[in-house]
C-alpha cells in the first residue's frame, strides 16, 4: 500500500521535471538542427539523425570570443561568491546570536534591499563606480552583485545559525577559544549545509547577471557570458544555432557546481538536531 500511494506523487513529480526541463532539452535540440528546420512551422520534436550536427559548438568558439566572455562569467561569479558568501555568513550569525534593535534594524534593512529590483539599483551603481573609476572593471561586476545577494543569503544563514546550539560555542570558549575561533571551529562545519546552499543562490544571480553586467560594461573583451550571448541576435536575423549553442554551454558551469555541492545539499536535509 505505502508504495502504491507514492506512485501518484512519482508521476506528478515526472510531469513537473518534464515541463520544466524541456526548455532546455529544445534549446539543446535547437543547437544541432539548421536555421531553416528550426523555423518550419512544425519543428520536429525529435532531431532527424541526417540533419543533426555539432558544427555549431565549435564555430561559437571560432566566430566569438566566447571563451574570453566564459573565463570573465567564471572570474566574477567566482569573486561574488566568495565576497557575499563572507559578508553573508557573519551577517547571518549576527542576526542570529545578538537580538539588539541595531540588529533588528539591520536585518529589516537587508529584507527590504532584497526587495528593490536590480534595474532601479543599477543607476547608484554606475554613479559609484564611475565617481571612483570602476566601470569595465570585473571587480565592480563582482562588488555588484556580491551586493545583490548578500540580503537573501544572509537570512537563509540565519535560520541555519538558529538551529544550531549557541551551547556548543560556550563550551568552545570555555576550552580557550575565542568568539570568532567557535564560530571558525565549531559553528561554520555545522552550517557547511546552508553555506553550500547560499554559494548556489549566489553563484545563479552571479552567472545569470545581465543588468549589471550590460550596463557597468562597455568593453567586449570584458563582457560576460550572458552579454556576449545577446552579440548573436543581429539587426535583422537572428543565428539560432549559434544562440542556442552558446546558451547550452552557459548551463554546463552551474551543473558542475550544483554536482559539487549537492552531497551538502543532501546532508542538510538529514541533519539533526541537538536537543537538551
């Protein structure tokens, strides 16, 4: 009986991935397929074996800088995580171990920052960094959006720092150590889980950046990823192959991290908790 009731919530869950993987599996099916099958009225659901080709991968590389613009996707994405990820992490236990209005304060401040939308903060930004001579600069994209992401993931670590013992640091700091060394050694393994979830959050709003990215950025050998993508739309065609082959690249960096963080992922759902 118990596996039986699982069957309906397998099938809803196989629907579900369906509907929301197919987006990727056509643009991969759009990759290998010709201009001219693409934009038939009725394309075919499945590639025809004579006219699939994976010449487009490779004329990407040759016809755009597109490695240059995926090693500055990489750099600034890996930059952003590092920095938010930092700020993040000792924003979070600051919310969650002292409950001072200050810190109240601060953390409606954070909460509501997430709610301003990236093209209404953009203007500040290039101010800013115009005032301090940062535009094309890829440490200002990396400033940019560690700012962008600090707010949310703050408040996922928070939640994780609250269900771990503040009981466990005071008996850290009887042995000797002191408040940052508990939270060095004690508190950050335990929350090693939220931290690998907020490193993905962050590394997705990094790698899939646009508005930044366009705006902060003018020169092309320091466009990223999701800019240099948009070079493939011309004024008057648009070379789907390509587009579409560039696109299917772009998602291969975010499948590797998710691949190297999912055992964090997974033992954060299987964590325990310490009880008195």
């Amino acid at each position: 009986m118990p596996a039986s009731r699982n069957i309906p919530t397998l099938i809803a869950a196989l629907a579900l991935a369906i509907v929301i993987l197919f987006p990727v599996y056509w643009m991969f099916v759009t990759s290998l397929l010709p201009t001219t099958i693409v934009l038939t009225r009725d394309p075919p659901l499945l590639p025809p074996l004579a006219s699939a080709s994976f010449a487009a991968y490779g004329e990407v590389f040759a016809r755009r800088p597109v490695l240059t613009w995926f090693l500055n996707s990489v750099a600034v994405t890996s930059g952003s995580v590092v920095i938010a990820l930092l700020a993040s992490t000792l924003a979070g236990y600051s919310l969650s171990r002292y409950r001072t209005r200050g810190q109240q304060a601060a953390g409606f401040v954070l909460l509501l920052s997430k709610m301003l939308p990236p093209t209404l903060i953009v203007i500040p930004f290039f101010i800013m960094f115009t005032t301090f001579g940062m535009i094309d600069s890829l440490v200002g994209l990396m400033l940019a959006n560690a700012a962008v992401g600090v707010p949310f993931a703050s408040w996922l670590l928070k939640g994780f720092f609250d269900g771990i013992p503040q009981e466990l640091e005071q008996a850290a700091m009887i042995d000797g150590c002191s408040e940052m060394g508990a939270l060095w050694r004690i508190t950050m393994p335990l929350a090693r889980p939220g931290m690998a979830a907020s490193a993905v959050y962050l590394a997705i709003v990094a790698w899939a950046d646009f508005v930044f990215a366009r705006t902060l950025v003018s020169k092309p050998d320091n466009w990223l990823l999701t800019v240099g993508l948009q070079s493939f739309i011309g004024e008057h065609a648009v070379d789907w192959t390509m587009l579409m082959a560039a696109g299917s690249l772009s998602l291969l960096p975010v499948l590797v991290l998710f691949l190297l963080l999912e055992p964090f992922l997974v033992s954060g759902m299987t964590q325990g908790a310490v009880t008195s």
